[in-house]
C-alpha cells in the first residue's frame, strides 16, 4: 500500500495511491464529483435511494447539489485554515471507533450543508490529532454502508488500510513517517 502527501509541504493529509490508478483516492473523489458524466450514471443507478431517502426526483438537481457540496467539502479539507483542524471535520465512523483516538476509521463530510444532509463522504484513518491518510469517500444515499456495494467497497478499503498500518507497526504520525519512508 502506498500512501502521497495531499499538500506539499505537510504532513497531516496523505491519500492511499494504488500503482494503478491515476489519482490518489482523495483526487479521484473531487474528480468523480464533479465530472457530470459519472454523476449521471451514478445517479441514474441510485435514483430510488436518491428519490426515497432524499426526495429529489431530478438528476440534475442532485447533480448540481453533488458539485455545489463539492466545492464546499474541497475547500473544507484542502485550504487553509480549514484544513488546519481535520478534527473538527472527521467524526468516528461509528460507535466501536470511538473507543480509541489513534487508526480509527474516520468519515467526513460538509456538516453545514444547508440543502439538505451531504450524502458525499471521505473516509480515513485517523493516526493522531489532526493526521489523517484518506481511504476513499463515496455518495452515500443510505443509512448503512453495508447496504451498497459501492459504499460497502469503501468500508472494505477502510479496514484493510487500517490492518496495513497496523501490521507495519503504525501507531501514529512518526511510526507512519517511518513506514512511508522505507520506500
């Protein structure tokens, strides 16, 4: 597993990048979301969640929602001094990661939406305060992750990052440091 700094010169922000994908997971996310092609394909594919579980019967309105609540959550993560306080961004998962503080499984989303709840998330592990390595993200149109195969994938790399990190002795942001290094 390979992980790239998100912006240059920090280290609080890193991205796993698969040596066959293009972008790491937090581009191709930004990427996805605003590329109105895979919107309309995805929504198109979902629109009975869309349509239940947000009352929004026109793909081009959640399209134009997607890259409104982009832009947001973009800037949320990205651009100083937002990014300077990721924890205020990233909640726990669920229930069982609010036990521990350090390699918990994080999502975040834009908490201030005012449309309606922002079904776009970004999934990461929290290695200590304010460091975090994203996973992935996905639109979430349902209660539980394990309802959709797309969101379900998420949880899966989720748990796998975490296992990695684990394995090789991550702990927090210097552990990590180290393991990124030995490339």
């Amino acid at each position: 597993m390979k992980f790239v700094r998100v912006i240059e010169g920090y280290e609080h922000l890193w991205a796993v990048k698969e040596p066959d994908k293009e972008y790491d997971e937090l581009t191709s996310l930004f990427e996805n979301w605003n590329n109105a092609d895979y919107l309309l394909d995805f929504f198109k594919d979902n629109i009975e969640d869309l349509r239940n579980n947000f009352h929004i019967e026109k793909i081009s309105e959640a399209i134009q929602d997607t890259f409104e609540d982009a832009d947001e959550l973009e800037e949320l993560i990205l651009e100083f001094p937002y990014t300077e306080n990721l924890d205020g961004l990233f909640v726990p998962l669920d229930i069982t990661d609010t036990k521990y503080v350090e390699l918990t499984r994080r999502k975040a989303r834009n908490w201030n939406w005012d449309k309606h709840a922002s079904w776009l998330r970004i999934y990461a592990i929290r290695l200590e305060t304010n460091v975090y390595v994203v996973t992935g993200g996905a639109i979430k149109l349902t209660h539980l992750m394990q309802d959709k195969e797309h969101t379900s994938v998420e949880l899966d790399k989720l748990n796998k990052c975490k296992a990695f990190l684990k394995a090789n002795g991550v702990f927090d942001k210097d552990s990590f440091m180290d393991l990124n290094s030995e490339d």
